[in-house]
C-alpha cells in the first residue's frame, strides 16, 4: 500500500538527579487518555473472523471458486461510495493549490504573498501555499486574470458559455513509501553498522552489494512538459531512498461514458454527470484505481493537517479497502450470507429490488434507475453500510490472482504488487468488488469478484474509503 510519508519524531528526556522519575520505579511514558475519532461519514466495523469466497455457482461457470475462513482487524469504512461532490472537493483543492502556485509565479501571476517564505518571528521557512489568501475569481487584474486563465479552455478550444476547466492542467504530486520493500530482511537497518547491510541476500547469502538494487517509482516532466512515471533502480544507502513521488492528473474520465458503450447515446451523462448540481450525490465514477489512492492520499493529509495544526494526535490513513475487508464489511455480519442484505433472493417480498443492477432480461428501468442511483437509495445492511453490491462496482486494494485464496494468510489477508513500468498488464490487474447499475444479480453476491487494469477508468467503476481502527486507552 503506498501510504502518507509520516516522520514522527520522539523526545526521550534525560532528566536529572532529583527530578521525579517515579520514586525510581518503571513507569512509562504514557499521553493523555484517547480515543479513534469518528470519522464523518464512516461506520466502525469490529474485528472479526468470516468464510471468504463465493456462496452459489460462478455466472460463468468458472471452476475456480474456493472458500477460507479468515480474520480481519476492526476498521472505519464509508457508509457509501464517494460521490461527485466529495470527489469535486478534492478537484477543488488541487485546482485553489495550482492557482496559487500560478499567481506566485513571477512568470506569470507575480504575487509573492501567495506563498508563505517566513515565520511568524521572521524566519526563513521553506515555503508553502498561503490559503489564507483568497484567489480573485471573477475580480483578477491583468497578471492575475493571465495566470487563473490559464487554468481553463480559451481561445479555439473554449466552446462553452461559461469558463470550461482544463482538466489536464489539475495534477496532484504526492510522495509514498512501498513498505513491503522496507520490510525486506535484505533491506534491514543493521544497527550495530548504522547503516543499511547490503552485504546479505533474503536467504543469508553473502552477495555483493552491486548485485541487489531497490526499486523506486520517479515522476518528473520532461523537456515538453509532459508528466515521465518511470521506476528506476538503486543501491540503497539511506532511508529517502524507500521515498517515491507521483504526479497524477486526477480529473475523472468523464468520456468513459461513451467509450464504454459504443452504440450507445450517453453524452448527456459525459457533459454533466461529474460537474452538475443534480449528480451531486450520485457515486463518482470514471476515477481510475490510481486516481483513488490519491484521493486516500489526500483525505488523509486532509485531516492529520489539521490534527497537526491543533497540536492533535495523528490518525491512520485512509486507504483504499483490502478485498477481504470489503467482503467482510458486505456481509454485513452474516457469516456465508449470499447478498449484503441477508437473503438468497434479490427482491423483498413485496416484489421490490433491493440494489441498483441489470434486473431480469435487461430491463434497466425495472429497479428505479437507468444508470446509477443516489448514493443510499437501498437499504443498508447490518452494519449500516449502503450499496455494498450494485450501483457501482468498487475499487480494492488487491491484486488479482485466480489463486489469491490459496497462499494469503488467514490473518487481515492481503496480495499487493507495486508493478514496475516495464511490467505486463497482467500485474496491473486489481479486484473490483459487489457488482454494478450494468451488471447481472449474479455479480451482486459478496462473494463474487472481478477485476480490472488500475490505469483504466470505467462509468461503473467508483469507491470508498477506510481506516484502520486505533484501540486506544480504555
């Protein structure tokens, strides 16, 4: 999991003679009693064990289904998918902080007081966005109006009535360490060097330090100011070296509409699904896998930004769900349950659906909706989750095997890979969890699972969040 780089630092103080130090006796270092914050939003789902794997027959009669049971740790979850207008707050930030950073610019804007280069007693700091500042939308002076225009479709390619925002410009860097490669025995700090040992293989083999190389993901524009991923590698030789960075455009794929169904009149839905008022609180869809790791990215620097600027302590982070933890949280409880909400059979006993799917021989319209739905228009299951299966299908942290459940551990399990560019597709493959608004009843089960490419992005393809729970001190 690419995570938040987080440097904590602890003060350990040696006090002297007289001090009070417990009498003499060991009594710890304890802070103040605390307690994991409830996330707005976000249901707690206690830890607990469950039978992983699909409940009937495979839609496609695949002969590859498997069952284990397995235990997860307790986690916060949102209650639904992110919707347009969460995912818009995200776009909202990316575009004010390249808005700043354009009117800073002596280039173009000129205004240095977008940009904070001093402390409060004088200091030279190194320097950061002033958001404090307000952006002069609609009110800009030449410099600045040049600047913010640049951020938006003019001349030829502005065909609007009102100003269109430049989706491409809206590139969100950020930084990460691949822990599984930290962990590596061949990557162990040796502290009796202080330094790194390259002198062994993971087998304890004596190789020579040339022949074992880290891997690193590197982000850069090249001379025509195009975005370069490449993963290169190096001898390791301090910890920055584990710290990768990615630029991401992180504007969804609003076009996925029609690229997904060729013979087909969606352009209604490519024009306004993301950006009008109306689709507010619809799921965000055509946000690739990566898109949504930045956007976990910047939900938790979101909020351990203000944890640090209220001198609170910091949270886990919010990541995408692992598909043990989404199958866990589908269940809603009900161990071996079929669907999210209990039962064997899509509809109440009323006759009504129960989830946003391809109901019968393909009548869209027969559940309610024709394409997604708002977020929570069903039911919820047990644990107070909605649209656990159908609406959207949803992003996991995973990557797909057909052979997952034969080699993860029966603990919180997982399967990461960190492909390299150089890598084949089939390494980019992630699993894709409970079934869509297209999709027939069948995909719908917990159990059910799917994958798809984690640089493509689909219109019935969104997300959710979680974060791992912090105990606390009873």
């Amino acid at each position: 999991m690419k995570k938040l780089l987080i440097f904590s630092t602890f003060l350990l103080a040696i006090v002297g003679c007289g001090s009070n130090q417990g009498n003499g006796e060991l009594v710890g270092v304890y802070s103040r009693t605390w307690t994991d914050p409830t996330p707005f939003g976000m249901v707690f789902v206690n830890r607990g064990s469950f039978t992983t794997g699909t409940n009937d027959q495979e839609a496609n009669w695949a002969m590859n289904s498997q069952s284990k049971t397995v235990s997860v740790d307790a986690f916060w979850i949102d209650e639904t998918a992110i919707t347009n207008g969460e995912y818009r707050q995200f776009i909202t930030y990316v575009r004010d902080s390249i808005a700043r950073e354009r009117l800073s610019n002596p280039a173009i804007g000129g205004d240095e007081t977008y940009k904070i280069t001093q402390d409060k007693k004088g200091n030279e700091i190194p320097p950061h966005l002033n958001w404090d500042k307000p952006i002069p939308w609609g009110r800009a002076n030449e410099d600045q109006k040049r600047a913010l225009d640049s951020m938006y479709y003019v001349g030829d390619d502005a065909i609007e009535l009102v100003p269109q925002l430049n989706g491409t410009v809206l590139n969100y860097k950020y930084d990460f360490v691949d822990y599984k490669q930290a962990a590596m025995k061949v990557n162990k700090f040796n502290s009796l060097k202080s330094g790194y040992d390259r002198s062994l293989d993971g087998l304890g083999v004596t190789k020579d330090s040339a022949d074992v190389m880290i891997k690193k993901d590197t982000t850069y524009r090249d001379e025509n100011g195009f975005i370069v991923n490449r993963t290169i590698f190096r001898p390791l030789r301090k910890r920055a070296d584990f710290i990768s960075n990615k630029i991401l455009n992180i504007y969804p794929d609003t076009l996925c509409w029609i690229r997904d169904f060729t013979y087909a009149y969606n352009e209604p839905y490519m024009k306004m699904y993301l950006s009008h008022p109306g689709y507010g609180e619809y799921p965000v869809v055509g946000v690739t896998w990566e898109q949504a790791q930045a956007f976990c990215h910047w939900r938790t620097r979101l909020f351990n930004g203000y944890q640090v600027s209220t001198h609170g302590p910091l949270v886990q982070d919010w990541r995408l769900p692992t598909e043990a933890e989404f199958e866990y949280a589908a269940r809603g409880g009900r161990d071996m349950a079929m669907y999210p909400w209990g039962g064997n059979y899509i509809r109440t006993a009323k006759g009504c659906f129960l989830a946003n799917f391809k109901p019968l021989r393909g009548n869209y319209t027969d559940d309610g909706y024709m394409i997604t739905a708002p977020v929570a228009s069903y039911p919820p299951n047990d644990y107070g989750l909605y649209d656990m299966s159908g609406n959207v299908s949803e992003w996991t942290s995973s990557v797909y095997t057909e052979s997952t459940l034969s080699f993860v551990h029966d603990m919180n399990p997982e399967y990461q890979l960190n492909a390299k560019t150089s890598d084949p597709d089939v390494k980019r493959r992630k699993v894709v969890k409970g079934g869509s608004w297209k999709d027939i009843g069948a995909y719908l089960q917990c159990g059910s699972r799917t994958y798809e490419y984690q640089q493509e992005s689909k219109s019935y393809i969104g997300f959710r969040c979680i974060r791992s729970f912090i105990e606390g001190q009873k």
